[in-house]
C-alpha cells in the first residue's frame, strides 16, 4: 500500500484524537457486562463497539468543523488539521458521513429499542460545540455525552435501562466533566479574550479545581451507588476503590499555580481509569 494511501487515514485519526476513544469505550463495555452480569455476547461486542467507533468519531469531526474558526485563532489548536490546511471541510464532511452510515449499521444490529433512540446522541453531539460560544456549563453536556455510551450498550444488550444503568450514566459523565475542567485550563487565558465559556472562564483556577472535586467525588459515590444496586462482589468493589484512588492521584499532581502535569492528569491517568475499572468489571461479572 503507499504512502499517500496512508495518509489520509491518519489524518483522520488524529482529527479525531482516535487514542482518546479509550475514555469511553471501555465503559461501554462495563455497561455491557453489567447489564447481564456477565458476558454480553461476542456479536453483542463488536457493534457496540463499531456504533461507539462511528458515534465518536461523527462527534469530535463534527466539533472540529464546528470549531475551525475558533481553532485557528488559538495558538495551541492552530496547528489542528482543518486549521491548518492538511484536511479540507469537504473531506471532513465526508468523514462524517462515513462515520454516521457506520453508526447507524451498527445500531440495527442491536436491540430494537436503539434504533428508535440513534437520533438523540447524534443531536446532542451537533448541540455540543456552540455550547461555549452561551455557557460555562458546556462541560456537563460533554460528560452527558460520553455517559451515554455505558447506558447505551446497557439498553443495546437488554432493551432495558435500570437505574443503576443511569447512574453508571451519570457517573462517567461526571467523571468526564471533571477532567474536562481540568482541560478548559489550557486555553483560559485566549478564551476569556474570544469571550468563549467555560468553567475556568467564569469560577477561576481554583474554581476548577472545587468543581473537579465535587464532580469526581460524586462520580465514585455514584460507582458505588451501582454496586450496591446490583450487588455487586468484591471485584466490583475493588474496582472502585481503585477509580478512587486514582482520582486522588490525578488531583495530587496539579494544584492552582502549578500546572506543569496537567497533560499526565488528563490523558494518562483518566485512561488508566477507564481500563483499570472495566478489567474489575470483567472479573466481577465473570468469575465465580
């Protein structure tokens, strides 16, 4: 295969910031096995995991076509692909597309109920980017988002979605809005020049870090709110307590004033995260 043939598809890789699909497909797996307290199937599996490849990938390329303008105003997001020139809107655009038709295969595959629900996270993702341009609250909406994968393939497995399937819901997306915060610290200073929102922007430094706090605090309470619902064993709960601990981490190593691991908190450890907690998951839901 050459070169050139190669390249496009990296391009939208990285578009697409492709290693970040390790924040949310994990828990879409969790959710999954969860669902049956077991293993899901392996059909079950690979289209959640295709719907989950093509939504994801449908929601950052249409954030980044929403956002170009912006994008090539700041310093730190000039050098981004629609931006700077290496992918025009028309293939992105057509990138959508793919993604989209991708999605919606996926989700026939699944139980009914999905097929009649595929619109709602589509909608949102469209939503998603203008929410900075009107409120600080936009990160609530991305974690919103990203929870949507756990109760996702909880109703794409069952074609139910108990409370606790909710709550794993509310529990990712906070988790997300958390570590969103985090991010938001990267552009404060152009933001509050664009007149853009976000948390940083309206609360602080060390507003961000108050609301990180309560966000992921109320994420694990909410892990644990799930094991007890479901009754969970041991595994289920070690889990837990290891989401916790590396939350607890990840707030150690950035304090207000001092910044310098911000980009270790946020993708090192919150991918750790993900993994870790939907390993526990497995044994928990799998070994007797």
């Amino acid at each position: 295969m050459s070169s050139a043939a190669l390249t496009l598809p990296r391009r939208f890789a990285s578009l697409v910031k492709f290693e970040h699909t390790i924040f949310a497909l994990p828990f879409a797996y969790v959710g999954a096995f969860l669902s049956v307290d077991g293993y899901p199937g392996t059909a079950n599996l690979v289209w959640i995991t295709l719907a989950m490849a093509g939504a994801r990938t449908l929601a950052m390329a249409l954030n980044r076509l929403v956002d170009a303008e912006i994008d090539a105003r700041n310093p730190r997001t000039a050098g981004r692909e629609i931006p700077a020139g290496i992918l025009s809107r028309g293939q992105v655009w057509g990138l959508c597309a793919a993604a989209l038709v991708l999605y919606l295969v996926a989700v026939f595959q699944l139980d009914p109920i999905v097929r009649w629900l595929w619109p709602i996270p589509v909608a949102m993702f469209v939503v998603y980017p203008y929410l900075k341009r009107l409120t600080w609250l936009c990160h609530l909406w991305l974690g919103a988002c990203t929870g949507l994968a756990p109760v996702g393939a909880w109703l794409a497995v069952t074609g139910s979605a108990p409370w606790e399937a909710w709550a794993l819901f509310a529990a990712q997306g906070l988790w997300v809005a958390g570590f969103d915060l985090f991010y938001s610290l990267f552009d404060l200073e152009h933001d509050r020049a664009a007149g853009l929102k976000s948390w940083a922007v309206r609360f602080g430094e060390r507003g961000v870090f108050v609301g990180a706090r309560v966000f992921h605090c109320a994420a694990v309470a909410l892990l644990a709110a799930v094991g007890v619902g479901l009754g969970s064993n041991a595994f289920y709960w070690i889990g837990v307590a290891a989401v916790a601990a590396l939350l607890v981490y990840e707030h150690s190593i950035v304090r207000p004033g001092d910044l310098r691991r911000l980009d270790a908190a946020f993708f090192t450890v919150n991918g750790v995260i993900s993994v870790v907690f939907f390993v526990f998951v497995v044994l928990a839901t799998t070994v007797t």
